[in-house]
C-alpha cells in the first residue's frame, strides 16, 4: 500500500423510498423508476468527476445510506459500487457498509450486494413490535425484520448492525426492553440505539404524540446500557455499542474523529481537509447538472470539461472552517465517543494546550463530575463521565464559543 495517500472516507446518498415515515426529516421521498433511472446516471457522473479529484486519497470506508438503498433495483447499487472501486483507489481492507429496510432488502438483493463487495449491512429495524411500527409509519413489520436478518446471514454478511429506537409513542420500557432482548437473541456485531427526536417540518411535529416522558427515556437508554454490556457488547460512542472493536463502524468513528469524508449524492455533505460543503438536494437540478450530457463516456474523465462550470454549482455553501469552528467541532464530536478527545491531538492539530483554549469549561464539569480526564499508555483523554452522558447535550454546548 502506497503510504503517502491520504485518507478519505465516501458517503453516497440514495435519497428513495417507499413512502415517508412520519418521523423522517431525511432528504428522502419516493420515486418512478425513470427518474431513479435518471438518478444513479447522474450519481456515476459526480463519482468519475470527483475521483481525479481524490487521485491522492485512499478510501477506507463507503457507506451508502438515505433514504432507502435497498429500495432501488440492486443493480444500481451494485453498479454504483463497481465504478466507485474502478474510480478511487479503495483499500483492500474497507469497510463497505449499506443501509437496508426490512421491506426491501429479500435475499437476492442481499446476496448481490455481497457479492459486489458490500461486507457491512445496517437493518433499520427501529422496534420489532408491530403496533410501534406501524405508529411510526413505517413499511415494515417484525417478521420481515426477521427475514432480512437471516437473509443476510445467509448471504455471507458477518458484520451486522441493527438499528433501534427508543420514545416512540405508546412504547413502555417493558416493550422497549421486550425488543432489546429479542434483537440481542440474533447476536449482531452492532446495535445502534437511539431516542426518538421529533422535528420540525415532519408529521409527528403537528400531531399530538404519547411518548414517553423524559425520565421513561433515560431509563431505557441506562438499561440498553447495562443489557448490552452483560451480553458482551461495548459502548463506544454515546448512542453505539459492538461486539468487539474491529466491529465498531469505521465510517462513523470518521465522522466523529473529523476525519476527511466526501459525499456523493442529492445534498450529500462533506468535509475535507476541513473544507466542508453540501451538495444540491434539489433532485432536478441535480440530474440537470450531471445528467445533461447523455453522451459522455463516463469512464473518461477528460470528456468530463463540459461538466467543469456545472460541477461548481453542485457544491453549496463551501466554507473553510475557521480554526474556533475546528476546535468546537473537534470537541463536541469527539466527546461522543466514549474514550473522549485526546489532549495530544487537540495540540497538534491546533498547536495550542486544551486548557488554555477550554479551562473554565472543563474546570466546571469537572468539578460537577460531568466530566473527566484519564491517562492511557502514557496519553492523556478528556471524556464525558455516565452522569456526564445524561446531560451530553447540555456540556457540548458549553464548548461553543459564542
Ligand atoms: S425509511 Fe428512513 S429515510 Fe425513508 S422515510 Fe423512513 S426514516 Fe426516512
């Protein structure tokens, strides 16, 4: 492996699904076969366009996500995957994850994503209670969960994550636990648990909702805690627990790291080299952009000029980050994870000691026991205590500047 390539990792969004949940606030809506059609052609071009681009990049991780990557015919998932190896140069050992929904995702989707090279598959499966499933408004029920799960056992998947949701309305914690319990019986090498968040613009923001009261919430995500802990699973980021480390997501831990990621994809966002941007979400305007020249040869980028002034007005609100804006983000993302910042890191990126720049923040939560600071092999982290967890929301706050 050449060691001077840089490190990217790659988001692509297919923004399709059935139909929208009512919770959904994701750049997603459903769509005729045409205009997918017309999608994944535009999706190719911006893939080739932006590979001369990373020529100095290896890719460690890709993550299709959405929307509902499983909702589209496979081919174009399989197909958009090929050119994405023939266009970057991919590591040997990346972490090639899809997001599939139960509805969807039948075995011979599963098998065919396998086998072009996806090696991690995350099943939104929300809750396996039938009556919360249908309350959310999604399309799928628990046996089809079920099903998928198998399916992709038998399609040669080893690393699985389930995803799992908490507050929704009319759930109890014995339900919510019911579901927990059942999903740990599969023994999947990750589980993502979230609370639910109600937003504005979606249909739950105007309807009138039984959730769970807040105290309800906590105690469900303290015993997701406990549970999975007894089970064998670590917490390594507030919301995230693997069975073993090589399983925790990769491309998340980017994210959560700063770490370069482009997106690829209706309103994909990025962020290299501290540069961040997002790509149009408007989906005609998008298949205008990359889509108009029918006739080029994707896989030359030279024929790719005519693109050039086009290329430039996919990319929306391109900002470098100012240091102040790195530092936040440096420590509001990087006290996610579990084993919290690393003082060392905070100097080298920013030449400057955390306490000079955080002091009286740190100084605070620490007094109060929210947060704390801890020494492994000789390297000093600062990170968030349990109680410190309960009100995460609250501290990262503190760590913007204005
Ligand atoms: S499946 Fe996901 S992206 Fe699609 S509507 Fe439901 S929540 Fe939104």
């Amino acid at each position: 492996m050449n060691k001077t390539l840089k490190r990217l990792s790659l988001y692509i969004h297919i923004p399709f699904c059935v139909r929208k949940c009512l919770y959904c606030d994701f750049l997603s809506f459903n769509a005729d076969n045409d205009l997918i059609d017309e999608y994944f052609k535009a999706l190719g071009k911006e893939i080739v366009l932006n590979a001369g681009e990373y020529a100095d990049y290896e890719v460690d991780s890709i993550f299709f996500g959405g929307g509902t990557p499983s909702f589209p015919d496979a081919k174009y998932i399989c197909d958009t995957l090929s050119l994405i190896f023939e266009s970057f140069h991919v590591s040997d050992k990346a972490e090639i994850s899809l997001e599939v929904n139960p509805a969807s995702a039948i075995f011979g989707k599963l098998n065919s994503y396998r086998r072009a090279g996806f090696n991690r598959i995350s099943i939104g499966a929300q809750t396996l209670n039938d009556e919360e499933l249908m309350k959310l408004g999604r399309v799928h029920n628990a046996s089809m969960f079920y099903d998928t799960y198998e399916n992709a056992k038998r399609a040669g998947f080893d690393n699985i994550n389930i995803d799992l949701m908490s507050a929704i309305p009319g759930q109890s914690l014995e339900s919510y636990l019911d579901t927990v319990k059942k999903v740990l019986s599969l023994r999947p090498e990750h589980i993502s648990a979230y609370s639910l968040i109600v937003e504005e613009g979606t249909p739950f923001y105007d309807m009138e909702l039984d959730v769970p009261s807040e105290d309800v919430d906590r105690k469900m995500y303290h015993e997701t805690k406990s549970i999975l802990a007894a089970n064998g699973y670590h917490r390594y980021e507030i919301s995230n627990y693997a069975l073993s480390e090589d399983k925790e997501c990769h491309h998340n831990k980017v994210y959560w790291t700063r770490g370069n990621y482009l997106g690829l994809g209706l309103g994909a966002s990025s962020m290299v080299e501290n540069v961040r941007w997002k790509n149009v979400s408007d989906i005609k305007k998008y298949i205008e952009i990359f889509a108009a020249k029918e006739d080029k040869d994707r896989n030359n980028v030279d024929k790719a000029d005519v693109f050039v002034d086009n290329f430039k007005k996919y990319r929306e609100d391109v900002e470098k980050l100012p240091i102040k804006s790195q530092m936040e983000e440096f420590m509001f993302l990087g006290l996610r994870l579990v084993r919290g910042v690393s003082l060392e890191e905070f100097k080298n990126n920013f030449s400057c000691d955390i306490h000079e720049v955080y002091a009286e923040t740190i100084d605070k939560y620490k007094n109060m026991g929210l947060l704390k600071e801890y020494t492994i092999d000789g390297h000093t982290n600062l990170c968030l205590t349990d109680e410190g967890i309960d009100v995460s929301n609250t501290i990262m706050a503190d760590f913007l500047f204005d």
